[in-house]
C-alpha cells in the first residue's frame, strides 16, 4: 500500500505498482560523493552495478565510484532472502543509504528500475533526488510478455533495444521476437543463404495500406525489408539478457512462410517459384511447408540448430496458426504421409508435423510454444500454448496440464485501436482500450487452483501490417503496455483505475523525455442504453478519471458549455443524445457520441425468431429489435446478425394497438459482408395465427454499393387494429461476384422494427 503523507513533497508514483511501498521522510540525493558497493566476486551484483552506474553516467554525465569507502552508498546484495522469490527485490532508501536485495539478478534489476522510475530519463544538471521508501516487491507471474512482429515490416535493432528497455522500465521481461512470415524471413541463416537473400525483401508499397498493396510484378526491384544478421542477433539477445529479459523466438511453420517458400521452392507442395510477398494479395502464393517432404524437416531442422545456438530461451515458438489446409489435400506426397502415419485428416497431419518438432527440440533439451491451433489433431506432449483466439485455447491446454500464456486478441491485441478511432492512426481495426487491459485477469474462472498454476502469464502482440514506423511502435503499445504489465506484475485485489491513472502521469512525463510517441487516452463518451422493467435510460461514461460528459438531446452539437451529465436520462420521447468529454474547459471528444433513440409501440414487448440471430451478432439479446436504441454504421453494437437465413420475426403488442407505419432498420456494409435484404416484407394480424398482408418494400441499392448505409424499409397504411406484426427481410442469395467472399452467404443486420 502506499501511504500518502501530507508532509512528503512528492508522492512516488511506481508502475508496476509494487507489492508494498512505504514513503518514508526524506531524501537520498545522488551526487559525487555516493559511492556504488557490491561484492565484487558476485557477478550478479557486479552486473547490476555497472548497468546503474551506466545509466548514471548517461543522465548525470558522471561516474560513481564504485567499492571505495563512502558516507553514502547505494549497495547491492544477492542474499538469500524469503518472501519475495524469483526476480522479487527488498529496495530500502534512506538519506545516506540506498540498498537492494534479492534472491537473483533479476531481483537486483527490477530493484534498479524501480529506482530508475525516480529519476529522470535524460541528460540533465538537475539534483538526482530519491524518496526516501521501503519497498517489497516480486511479480504475481512469471511470463509478463511483448511480441513484435518484424517481418510485415522490418525495425532496426536500434528499435528493438528501445523496445526492450520500454519492457525492462516496467518489468516485463519476456520479448517473443515474430521473425518470420509471409511477408518477410528477418533473420540470418547462414546454412540457407537464400532466407536472406530472397526472403527478406520485398517490393516496396509503403504508399498504399497493407490490405490494398497489389502483389509485386515479374522483374520489379525487391528494395524493401531487411534482416538481423547473427551478429545483431547476439548483441540483442546479450542486452535483453542484461535487463532480465529472455528473448523467444519465433520461427513460424508450417503455414504463414511464403518467405521461405520464395527463397526455397522445395519447400512447398506445389514447388512452384514465387516472388516474396508484398501485401495480401495471396492468389498465386503458396504459404504452407510441404508436410509430406522429409528434405522440409531436415531443412527446418537445421534452421533450429542456428537459432538454438543464438537464443537462450528455453522456449522456442513454432507458430503454427492459421494453416490453409487446401495444399495438403491436393499434394500427393502430403497424403501419401497421412496414408503411411495413419492421420485420419489434415489436423492431423500439422499436429503430426508439430509434434515431429517438438521431439526434435525436446532433445535438445528445448521446450516448444505455439499458437493455440497446435491443440487441432492433438497437442504434442512437451508443448506450451499460447492462446490468441480468446482463452478457450489456454483454458483447454491448462486442463490438459500444459503450460499456457494468454494473449487473447481482446485486451492483449495492441495492433488495435486503443482509442477513437477517429482521430486515431489506421489500425487493423478492433477497439483495446488502455481501460480495457488493466481490466484483464489472466486467471479464467473455469480453472480451478490446481489447473490455473499453468498459466505462465499473458503477453500483448504488435503485429505490424499497419505499423511501418518506430513512431507507431511506440504509438501502439504506450501507454497500453504500462497497463499490462501492472495486470501481470502486482496483486489482483490491489488494482485501483484511478490510482494507476495518477501514476502514469511521471510516466507520460518521462515519455516526453525521451521524444517517445504515446496515445494519451480514450477521450469518447459512451453512451450505454438499459432497457430494464419497461423502461428505457442511457448511461454515459468515459474512461477519463478527470473529465466531465456534456450532451444534448435536441440534436444541436455538443460543446464545453452543453449540459453537465449526472446520473442516468431517462429516454421518455424519441432523442438523439449527443456526448463529449471535457477537461479543465477543453473538448476533448475527437466527435462527439451519437445515439438515436426512438420510442414506437413496440419497445418494451415480445419478439419470436423464426431463424436463430447468430450468437456473434446478439446485440442487447433477443428484444433488440424492439428496444428503441438504433444502430450506427460505425460499430456493430445493436445490429442482429443472420448468417444466411431470413429475418422472421413475429411481434405481440400485447394488446390491440392502433398502427399505420412499420418500419424494419437495416445496414448495408459491402467490405463487411453485410448486405440490405432483397425485399421486407410486412403481415399484421388480431388472433396471431390468420396473418394479413401489410406491405412489401423491394430493397433499391444495389448489392455491390461499398459505402456504409443504414435504410429504414418501411410501408405505410391506413390506421388498423392490429395485435401482431411478422416481419420477413429476405436476405440476399450470397455474397456477389468480385467481393471477396464471392459465393458464400450474406450476412443481414437488422437494428429495430418499428411500430407506429
Ligand atoms: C492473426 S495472431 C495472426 C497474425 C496477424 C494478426 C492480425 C496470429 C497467431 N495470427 O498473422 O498478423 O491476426 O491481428
């Protein structure tokens, strides 16, 4: 706990927060006359003390010295010490003295950065002062991770080493280095020359986003990309070591490795040459290892020796996602493998393939970790998981007593949007909030005490299609990953949003510092709507501490003077409220929130399907489509989904109504694969089983139309007294020719029936 002390003249602000810290009166100034002590013949301590005295001499511009006699000393101990385990430390500070002490290295080093967290970041004249604190400090798990995917784009090892020092800053101490995939193989083998010489540079396309880059022509110059040569690769591996951090690495098979396949055509099944792959544009490209070809094991093999050599990690990751299955089926040698194995299927075959590596690391005495698909066909033995596709893969894996790190993509995808994202740099798409990840545990309550100890920790991924700069790197995991490693480091029943969002503020500062690009928050206003016992309101919130919500809800543009919101509106007429956040007079919104709101007779009553909503798209559940909240084109909340089938739904008024107006809200999302129904048509009834005709409306746009659009489908009649409605929207027969998801169904989305 930290005890704020009135008296103190600043609070200190640690994250990870710390298991516990007390501030103390007082200061340790670091000046020419503190000396750095250590056991010399301790290489730990020895290590630790030359990286402070290093990171002293960058800010200061001074050495200390090191071992001579002094007032004041800063000292460090390997000592066997309980309570705080591996990588834990004891930081004690008083005026003349600062000692820390721990069980290893690691201890040492994250006593370090906690002191470092005191400091400045750069250059400065300025008195080195340390509040005066004790501190007793371990992680809660012990694989706090970052991955980097360095092959759709290529970063420089000045770019890694300031990742990883980011990661050192707060703790995190595992880096899963993506070095291979389709689009690139970065790391130099020396066996197979042609990894680099081919399969790490590619046409260039920069100018265009990721998903929109044409596939490189016959003769183009392949300038863009690049490698880590082994030598870079040491030298890394070295200064992540020094700062407690293990470097894994990723050598992805058997799919995603268009690469080698353009530099080795061997390697596929079809063993047609091919140019190394620029974006997407996946039509002529094979992206699978034959599994069939014993030469393709050698060949793997052999790569794994040279990375075995350059990487200490006991972990080496294997991949294994998304495996296109269609060249297994159709190679002759690959079935001919499944035939002799006995492999009823090609799950098998890639569990056979993943297994067959695992052997083969196990006797080297590595363990292997891959994606969650190596549990599809049967999980190898020995083999960790990492599960990416939600938690039901590290779930299963836990109980199946294999180790297990957690990287689902909501929170820990941080190539999503953490804000906006309007205003926002183009990103894959998806919404990770930085509230979103201090939120996450990574313990899932399906496991009991016993399964959940093999949950090693979690790790956010930086996948990199849409990031091509240092800038954005920083951009995506700053402040996001501080949040994470808070998740992984200190205790679950400790965690306090407000608390962490006043800590991060000498962060932030020391971002500034430094130059380092970093997202300074979620600025939307959320409007949340409860339907509950007949009655409709709308929540605002915002993830911002120390913003106020202003709106309005007679459609005019919210501004700083707008109404102040308090509590929950109760929604009593049709309204659209609009919504921004303000801080100190400035609107901090990028555009307000909008949600429209319309009170008919139906909100309220009972809706039957005919065909199920698909359990993707629920919305609120099944009385959405009567609950008066619309839906926007900006995000999928309150749209029903139906895959392939008719919207059929029949509606009870409860009672005899007067009605002259039913409307149905559809969407149109070409580039989604949501298209208007052909045609709406409405029934109305008094007894529920004799239904009357009450009009149809033919759908007018066309299907290949790509802009994003909303359409009321509605019919108008005479006042009548009815008592059910049944509403048929048929949906298009599939996706249309020169769409890429020609041929197979359609989705529709439906947001509300209307009654008037
Ligand atoms: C899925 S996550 C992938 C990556 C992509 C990522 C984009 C995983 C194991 N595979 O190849 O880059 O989505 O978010």
């Amino acid at each position: 706990m930290l005890f704020g002390m009135a008296s103190l003249a600043q609070t200190i602000s640690i994250i990870p927060q710390p298991v516990s810290l007390v501030q103390q009166k007082g200061t340790f100034i670091i000046d020419k006359n503190t000396c750095i002590q250590y056991n010399r013949l301790n290489k730990a301590a020895s290590e630790a003390g030359a990286f402070l005295n290093r990171y002293l001499n960058d800010i200061s511009g001074s050495r200390l010295r090191e071992n001579v006699h002094s007032q004041k000393v800063i000292q460090f101990s390997i000592a066997p010490t309980s309570d705080i385990g591996k990588e834990g430390y004891l930081l004690k500070v008083s005026p003349e003295k600062i000692t820390i002490t721990a069980n290893d290295k690691a201890g040492l080093m994250n006593g370090i950065q906690t002191l470092l967290q005191q400091l400045p970041g750069i250059r400065t004249n300025a008195a080195l002062a340390v509040p005066c604190m004790e501190v007793k400090d371990y992680p809660r798990f012990k694989w706090r991770g970052m991955h980097l995917d360095v092959s759709r784009h290529f970063f420089s090892p000045e770019l890694i080493k300031e990742y990883i020092d980011l990661m050192a800053r707060y703790k995190m101490n595992v880096f899963h280095w993506h070095l291979v995939d389709d689009q690139g193989w970065r790391i130099e083998i020396k066996k197979y020359p042609e990894l680099n010489n081919t399969g790490s540079w590619r046409v260039d396309r920069l100018d265009r986003v990721w998903g929109e880059r044409p596939q490189a022509m016959e003769g183009e110059p392949a300038t863009y990309g690049g490698y880590y040569t082994q030598a870079q690769v040491k030298e890394i591996v070295a200064y992540a070591a020094e700062r407690n951090i293990t470097i894994v690495p990723e050598i992805e098979m058997p799919g995603h490795v268009a690469s080698a396949i353009a530099s080795y055509p061997w390697l596929s099944c079809n063993r047609r040459p091919q140019q190394p792959l620029t974006g997407v544009d996946y039509k002529d490209i094979t992206s699978n290892y034959c599994a069939g070809n014993d030469s393709v094991f050698a060949f793997l093999q052999d790569v794994l020796c040279e990375v075995i050599q350059l990487f200490p990690s006991t972990y080496i990751h294997v991949g294994g996602d998304e495996v296109e299955k269609d060249p297994w089926k159709k190679c002759t040698r690959c079935q001919a493998r499944m035939k002799k194995e006995g492999l009823k299927d090609e799950a098998e075959l890639q569990s056979y393939f993943m297994k067959r590596i695992e052997k083969f690391l196990a006797g080297k005495k590595r363990k292997m970790i891959g994606w969650d698909e190596i549990l599809e066909g049967g999980l190898a033995p020995g083999a960790a998981v990492m599960s990416w596709r939600g938690e039901q893969g590290g779930i299963e894996a836990a109980k199946m007593q294999h180790d297990v790190v957690m990287t689902p993509g909501s929170p820990c995808y941080f190539d999503h949007y953490q804000a906006g994202p309007e205003g926002e740099p183009l990103a894959i798409g998806g919404m990770n909030t930085l509230k979103q990840v201090y939120d996450y545990d990574p313990l899932p309550k399906e496991l009991n005490e016993q399964q959940a100890t093999y949950i090693m920790g979690a790790q956010a991924n930086l996948w990199t299609e849409y990031i091509s700069a240092n800038e954005q790197v920083e951009y995506m995991v700053l402040p996001r990953m501080l949040a994470l490693s808070e998740v992984l480091w200190s205790k679950k029943d400790g965690k306090d949003w407000l608390g962490f969002n006043e800590r991060l503020k000498p962060s932030y500062r020391y971002f500034d510092q430094k130059g380092y690009h970093y997202c300074k928050g979620d600025f939307k206003a959320q409007i949340i709507p409860v339907a509950k016992n007949g009655k409709l309101t709308a929540e605002i919130a915002t993830e911002q501490p120390d913003a106020t919500i202003r709106y309005t809800t007679d459609g005019s543009e919210p501004d700083a003077g707008s109404k102040k919101y308090e509590s929950a509106l109760s929604i009593d007429s049709s309204m659209t409220i609009k919504a921004i956040t303000v801080i100190q007079g400035k609107v901090m919104s990028f555009k307000p929130a909008v949600q429209k709101f319309v009170l008919h007779k139906a909100v309220g009553h009972d809706v039957v399907y005919t065909n199920a909503v698909s359990k993707y798209y629920m919305a609120d559940g099944n009385n959405s489509l009567i609950d008066g909240v619309r839906g926007t084109s900006d995000h999928h909340k309150y749209w029903h989904g139906f895959c392939g089938k008719d919207l059929i739904a029949t509606l009870d008024l409860g009672s005899m109504k007067t009605v002259h107006k039913l409307s149905l809200g559809c969407l149109q999302a070409y580039k989604d694969w949501i298209f208007f129904p052909k045609r709406v048509r409405f029934e109305v009834s008094a007894d529920g089983v004799n239904f009357r005709d009450a009009g149809m409306v033919e759908n007018s746009i066309p299907i290949t139309e790509s802009a994003k659009l909303i359409r009321d489908f509605e019919v108008k009649f005479e006042k009548r007294k009815i008592r059910y409605v049944r509403v048929t929207a048929t949906v298009q027969d599939s996706c249309p020719i020169g769409h890429p998801g020609a041929g197979q169904p359609a989705w529709l989305f439906a947001d509300e029936l209307i009654v008037e």
